[in-house]
C-alpha cells in the first residue's frame, strides 16, 4: 500500500554541530536501509527547502507510523502523510478513467 | 528533471453529463500517452478526493506548462507544482545526507 | 485498519427539492449498508454544520477510495483522510506510551 | 455525550530526558485511567506526526475542559474540541439521513 | 451548558427578494422564540459583517445541533461551534483563577 | 458599547513557576475587579485551551485597549478584538429583523 | 472613535451592466456623503485591487454597523473592522512611547 | 505617494527590563521625527494588540523601506506593506466611482 | 520605481468562448503596448497554473493602479501587490549587504 | 531556465553581532558571485521585511537546490520556489496569448 508523505525539518539553530552531523548520517543510514528493503520508494528533496516528498510503500497504516516516528530526525520534523489509491488512468493499473 | 504536481478537480454541477464523460475521456487517454512516452511518471490518487498527486519527468518548466495546460481539465483544476531534486539520502543517487 | 474521514457536504441551493431528497436517501442507505458490513464503525455529526467526522476499518487505502468516491453525496462533498494507527496509551492495545 | 479532541504535541528540545520520561508515564496512567472509566473511549494515533484523534464520552463541558487541563502533557499540547451530535445514519441511531 | 457559536450569513444574490424576506423573518421569529425559552442566551450582530457570535445555553450537543439545524436560514450558513466551560476568574463560579 | 475578545494565552515553559503563579493570581484579581465594575461582563473558558471568549462593556476604543493591554498576562497573550452592535433578532433590543 | 475597515467588493460576473452602474454611483454618493458629515475620514484604494482601506470616526459600534451594513455594495462585500485606539508616539496624541 | 502599513511587535520575554524600554523610547523619538517630518502620517493602536495601522506619504519605495527597516524595533516586528492609491469615491480627489 | 505583482486568472466556465477569446486578445494587446512603453517589464508564466508573476517600473502608486484597474481580464482576477526596493547585494545597486 | 524564489530571513535575536554580520557579509559576496555568473538575475527587496523577490536562470532543479541550500543564510531563511515558464503575452517571447 502507498502513502504518501512530506518532510518539513526544523533542527535548532542551537544544536550542537557535531550532535546535528550525528542524527543527519543515522537519518541517512536509516532511509536507506528502508530503501534497501522497498519500503521507502520514492525520496526526493524540495527544491529550496528542508523538506522532502517521499512515498512508502507498507503493508499498515501501524507500520508506517512505526517507520515514522523512529527517523532519528521525527522530533525536528513537521510530517503529513496522505494515503494513496491506485489512479483509474495509470497505465499500470490497467485501467482507465 | 523532475516535478512533483497536485492536481485538485472541480467540476461544476450543472456540467451536462456528456459532457463530463467525455472530457473525463480525453483527460485519460492524453494522460496515458505522456504516460508511455515516459513524461508522467508517477500518477496516485489521493484517497477520499478527486485529486491526484503526479511525478512529471520533462526537460523544461516550459514543456511541463504546456502539459499541464493542455490537460483537458485543466480549466476545471487547481494545480500547484513544486520542482524536485535529487535527495542525498536516495540510494539511487549513491550518496547520503 | 482505521482512518479518520471528515465530510463537509455543499449541496447547491437551486437543486431541487426531490433530486436532494432522493440523493440523501440513497447516502443514508448507502452508509447504514457500510456500517451493517463493518466498514463504517463510527459516524458522529459535527454539532451546528452539514458535516461530520467517521471512522473507517477496511483493509486498504483502494478499498477506503472505492467506498468514499461511491458516496451519492460524493461530488457535493470535501472530504480529508487522515490514516490511524494504534496509540501506545490505548487500554485495547494492551500498551503504553 | 461526545466530543471529539484533536491534540498535538510539542515537546521542548531541550526538555530534560527523565523529566520528559516521566511526564510520558503519567499522561499514559491518567489517560488509561480514563479510558477504564469510560470517559476516554477512543484514543487514536495519527499517522507519522506526535498527534491523536480522541472521542470522550462525558456529562458536560466543564468536565471535558477539567480532564484535558489536567492532561501532564497539556502545557505542552494543542488541543482542539468539536462537540459532537447523534448523526441520522448511525443504525445505532435507528434514525436516518 | 454553554456553547459560542458564530454564524456567518452568505445569502446568494439571485435569492428572489420575497423569498429572502420571507426566510429572514422566519428566523427571527425563531431566535425569539428560543430567546424566550433561555435558550439562546446571548446574540450579538459582529460590526460591518453580516455575522453574529451568538452564546446558547442548552442541556446537550445534540439539543444544540438540533437548534442550529433548523434555523431558517441554516442552508445559507456557515456555523462554528465552541463548548464552554466556567472560568476560574470568573466571579460568578466563586472561583479564581 | 460591547466588544468581544478572544485571548490565548501562551506561557513560555521555562517560566519559573513562582513567576508564573504571581502573574496568574495578579490576572484573576485584576479581572475580577473588572468585572465588579462592570467593564468586563462575560468570561467564559474555550474547552481544552488556556483561552478564553470574553466580552466588555466599555465606553470606548481607547478604554478597551487600556484594560487589555495592562492584563498582566498581556505579553503572554494573542487577543483579538470585534466590535459588537445590537443584533435586530435580540428581544433585548425589541427589534427584529 | 476610530475604525479601520478593510472592504473588498465582489460583483457577481453576470450582475446586468445598467445595475452595477446604479449601484457604483449610489456607493459614491453614500461615501461622498459620511465624508462630508465627517463620519468617513479616510478612504484609499488598494493597489491593483477592487478594495479599500477607510478609517471612520463615529461614535459608536452600532453606528458603525448601521453606516456599513448600508452600504449600496454591502452585499458584495467582504469587510472587516478594527477597532483604533490613540497610539502612545502619536504626536497629535501628545504622548510618547 | 501613500502607504498602508501593518507592524506586530513580538518582544521577547528574556529582553532585560532596561533593554527593552530603552529600544522602545528610542522607537517613540524615531516615529515623532518622521512624524513632525511629515512622513508617517497616522499611527494608530489596533486595540488589544501590540500592533499598529500606519499611513506613510513618502516619495518611494526604497524610502519607505529605509525608513522601516531602520525601526529600532524592526528586527522584532513583523511588517507588511500595502501601496495606496486615490480613491474615485474619495471627495478629496474630487473624483467619484 | 519596481512592483512585483500576482495575478491569478478565474475564467468563469459559462462564459461563452468568443466572449473569453476576445479578452484574451485584449489583454495581450494590453500587456505587449506597456512592455514597448517600458512599464511591464517582466511577465512570466506560473507553471501549471493560469497566473503570472510579473513587475512593473512606474512612477507611482496610483500609475500602476490605473494600469492594473484597466486590464481587460482585471474582472475576472485576483491581485496581489508588492512594492519593491533596491537590495544591498544587487550588484546593478553597486551596494551590498 | 527560471525560478521565482521568495525568500524570508528569521535571525534569531540571541544571534553574537559578529556572526552576525560576518553571514550577511558571507551572504552578500555569496549573491554578487552568482549575479557576476549570470544565474542570480534579479534580487529585490520585499519593501518593510527581511525578505526578497529573486529570479534565477539555472539549467536544472538540482542546480537551484544546490545554490539556494549553500547560501550562508539559509538555514535562518524560509524559502519557496515556483517554476516559471515563457507567458504567451511576453513580446521577448515573439508570441502573443
């Protein structure tokens, strides 16, 4: 199942620099273990932003949150997830509109 | 390059249903031969509303614009286009954060 | 699996009186069928407006899509879908935050 | 009578450890305290984001407004109330639309 | 119970002027009514718009949306409804803040 | 002459709780003097907030805003104000419509 | 007494051209006129807008409304009021900061 | 030429005591200069708020800016700018609608 | 002296198509006289949407008022003005920041 | 190809006056280098705020993240980028709508 999701993050202007390195590469280790595995499908940055379009592909509504709320980055970010149907004109649904 | 879109329909009440139906028509059949020339790339909907979300994979601003505005409901959207780049994180891009 | 759905209705002052009669009856048969089935666990209204706040526990984003986009009062309708997962605190979780 | 609660926490950064842990047990003791008496009936998590949907069962108002002021995490939450009314399709109703 | 309500009147332009009349007499013979009753306890025009915050004072949500639903001029409103409940500073609780 | 306010009010967590409790009790004693004097003629609490809706009898602008803005809470406040006008509907005012 | 009034005019697309005429001049000989009894101080259009900042002096809300809500264009209007009060580094207030 | 102009002061709540009233009085002498200047023509207090409504009559945009952005309190207030223009209806521009 | 300006095109879906392609029409005609007159100089397409960004250099506020009032599809948009002033790190302003 | 960027910068208050001025001074020379390159094409200063209106001619959207996520700035700024493309108006354009 797909979801759908945007990543705002807002990490303190105050965090120590080498704290901040940390979470960035466990954030990073992390997204990609996820990727490696097929459930975080898509991972793109927002032009101009700290932000990010991603889209899960997960067997749970629970899964997801569990996936979510364990980014090392979760308690520096602002995310909204917006769950998705297949689209009667994708040409892989083999469907129409 | 690739740009992520969400597109919002709102079709009028009073739209004959004829009408409708055909445009409805021509809205799939022009989105799924971008869709197999490789242009639109991802096409989900998104639950519960008559809106989707698009992954557009075309050369310029200028040729998104013209795909967009000559959906055949484009006069009946809302749409909103956020330019994407590649995310330090995405494996495919073999680098990180 | 559970999703939260708000549903704000607008029905068009000049529809006519019976075609919103008979619209409203196949949207109450349509939900009671629903919520006899399972799928449709909880439906309050919002006190003081034409809207109301539901639950859903279907097995797939596709399936919750199909049910809303059948709604008879589906195009006079704003619908949001906001994905649920189960709460650490929640007694029938057997968890705790 | 029912009301639906939407609450949004917001933790500070510089929160100390234990006293975060701590103030995380009590809300989870008060609020399944409340569930066992029937005040707190539903208790979800929202997908990806430190949020939950909530519907209380309770006498009036000012016991609602006396059990969310007394929440530990209140001082550090958003909180928004909807009344809630017996909606005209609900079989639980016998009534319909 | 108390409950702040604020109306918002949109009454579309093409509404025949009898019509119109007719409605907005009928409404306020209803808010006198439930006036008389000490139901709606408090009304009050919100200067330049045509809007009012109103305060009702009934026994339950449902009772509220009961009243509000039925205005005459519901159709043609936008409502928003908040609980209330007594304020510590409040001299007449005999209580402090 | 009446005017509603809304105040929300937001005290910053590392606030020592001394401090805190003095300004608390220094508001309530100043509200409460204003409502024996008759300025300050409704206060009621938002359920589920540290807000509340209040409405003041004052002969003008220029008073308004010399009560609110020497609220000791004031710097840890968001207010807005509306002016209030008789409503035709209100009996109080033996006028309709 | 000083208010601030923001108004923004909606004509509907299809109000006959003869009528709009009427009503635009009818506005302005209702403006003309409160300017000249010293009642609508200042009035500026915004840029590029079909809208207006206007500052009245009256004496009191239920005049205020009573001015507005008489307005030939009222009802294709959206207008919002903000009650002024005497500014401590206004000089003509013979005040300071 | 002239300027609407909208300003909401945030100070911090750590600002030490003699800090703030000195930037304040340094604010009030910088605004009765521009004042006597014949530039900043009204100033006056949105009530409830720590805010203002101001009207400049300056020769330029890039005026206008130096004069804001050399507020002493700029870098805590939050500004937006609106350019006026005369007003058909305005007796002063002895135009009409 | 430069504005930047957004304008937002809301076409209705009634309106009869030679109606609409004659306005068009104007407008370009409209738009490509200020460009040769050096007024609009720059106008820019929003991608996806029927909206521009463009900014204009005129003398002053009313001029591009009188301008913006004018354009044939003025009716049928939404406006939004922002003055505009030299920056520091324009190298064409020989200043920096 | 170009890019709108709004940009709004938020120093923290706290920020030492040194660091200060040595990013903005980071900043400056940063901008004036891209302008030298042709891609920063027009800066302007958002009148009253600490914000700007730019225009940047990049080959790509990774190109523009990559600029706009090393300005020395950016981690205090908010930033949006819209994608524009040739308007049919434009008379550089050789085209007309």
């Amino acid at each position: 199942m797909l979801y759908h999701v945007r990543m705002d993050v807002h990490l303190p202007h105050d965090l120590p620099g080498d704290t901040r390195d940390q979470i960035v590469r466990q954030e990073r280790d992390y997204a990609q273990q996820l990727q490696r595995e097929g459930k975080w499908i898509h991972l793109w940055r927002i032009v101009g932003e700290y932000s990010n379009y991603s889209v899960f592909d997960v067997d749970s509504n629970d899964e997801l949150h569990a996936i979510l709320s364990n980014l090392p980055l979760f308690t520096y970010m602002e995310t909204h997830v917006t769950p998705l149907a297949g689209h009667p004109s994708d040409i892989h649904q083999s469907a129409s509109t």
